[in-house]
C-alpha cells in the first residue's frame, strides 16, 4: 500500500483528541466534589488536565491507525475524513438498551452496598461523562483493543483485552472495600467492557460510546 492510499484520519483525530481534553476538563469539578476536606489546588487540577491529555491523545493518534488497519468498524466518524463506509443498521437500539441495562445495575450495586452516588451537583457529575465515555474508552477500547486484534487477528481477544484493561481501571478506585463489593464491582464493569468490545466490533466505535454514555449519565444523575 502506498502512502497515500492509507485511510485519511486527520478530522477524526482532532474530533477524539478533543474529546480527550474536554473529558479531562470536565472531569475536575468532581475532583474538586471529592475532595472536599482538602481541596486540590489549580496547579494539580491542570496538572491532571495535562497527564489525561498527554495520554489520550497519542491515544487517539495510535488507535485510530490500528482501527484502520484492523478493519474495526467506525461508520460514522469516518464521514470525517470524507470515507465511506457501510455500517451494520440498528446498533443504536442495543447501545441504548444495554446502556440502560448497566445503568440499573449500577444503581443497584449502589443501593445494596449503601454507597454513595459520585460527588458534586448534578451538572458536574453529568459532565463527567466525557470522561467516562471519552477519554477513557479511547485508551481502552480505541487503543488496547484495536492493538490486540491487528496483532493477534482475533476480534474475541481485544474483545477480552481490553474488557480486563477496563476492569483494572475500576479496581484502582476499589480500595479498603469489602470483598463482595469488590467482586461485585469487577464483575459489572468485566461484562460492561465485554459489551463495549462487542459493540465496536459489530456496529462501530461510535455505539461503544452512545453505550458508555447512556450509562454513565443514567447512573450518575439519579
């Protein structure tokens, strides 16, 4: 393949490096929510903004080229870079519904555990949204899971991959907490990222994110 036959990225780039700021970004008002004994300063918060970024947007540069190359589906944001693409119809349906779906799980994880919902106002925690389904999903599914299956040629194994890589994101914040929360907790966030992985492989990175979105918002804002 010659040089200017690769598949054009630039305008999905800028679109998901973006993504990644703005997740980092919105993300510091519930920093600052949950640490309301000792308040973080603004050098840490920007610090924060910068690490997030630094890691997201090589991110987004990397992954992008491994999607390609591995042929996972991106329907939508390809229009981007002027690309057609056919994607599989009705995988908005099931990224609603499974969105959904997790939601109610989370909350009730919530509920029988006595834990408290994220810190901050409801604007604040919706908002971090872009976090949660941005800047992390394009480390997670964007970058691991689009390496592992051009390297191995097996949609499963990223599928796999990057489901584990999700649940040991989680884990970190798992702490000091009881076993079955934390076996409880691993195991919603496992079958989430397995059907995040699904879905990108199905129907296109997008519905990983409409999936993501729907339950993070839900989740946080009741």
């Amino acid at each position: 393949m010659q040089a200017s036959d690769k598949p054009r990225m630039l305008g999905r780039f800028v679109v998901l490096s973006s993504l990644s700021v703005l997740g980092a970004a919105a993300f510091t008002p519930s920093i600052i929510a949950m640490s309301a004994d000792s308040l973080p300063t603004a050098a840490s918060l920007s610090v924060f903004v910068l690490l997030v970024s630094a890691i997201c947007i090589p991110s987004a540069w990397f992954g992008l080229q491994l999607a390609d190359a591995a042929h996972l589906p991106m329907p939508w944001l390809r229009r981007l870079d002027r690309q057609a693409e056919e994607g599989r119809p009705g995988g908005a349906v099931p990224a609603v519904a499974l969105g959904v779906l997790f939601a109610i799980g989370a909350k009730y994880l919530l509920y029988h555990f006595h834990l408290p919902n994220l810190a901050g106002s409801l604007w604040s925690r919706m908002a971090s949204v872009f976090f949660a389904a941005g800047s992390l999903e394009i480390v997670v599914h964007l970058l691991i899971m689009s390496l592992v299956v051009r390297l191995s040629g097996k949609v499963w194994m990223g599928i796999v991959a990057a489901a584990i890589a999700f649940v040991i994101f989680h884990a970190t914040g798992l702490a000091g907490q009881s076993i079955e929360l934390v076996t409880a907790s691993l195991l919603l966030n496992g079958a989430l990222g397995l059907v995040l992985g699904a879905l990108y492989a199905r129907y296109g990175f997008e519905y990983l994110l409409l999936c993501h979105a729907v339950a993070h918002v839900l989740a946080v804002a009741f």
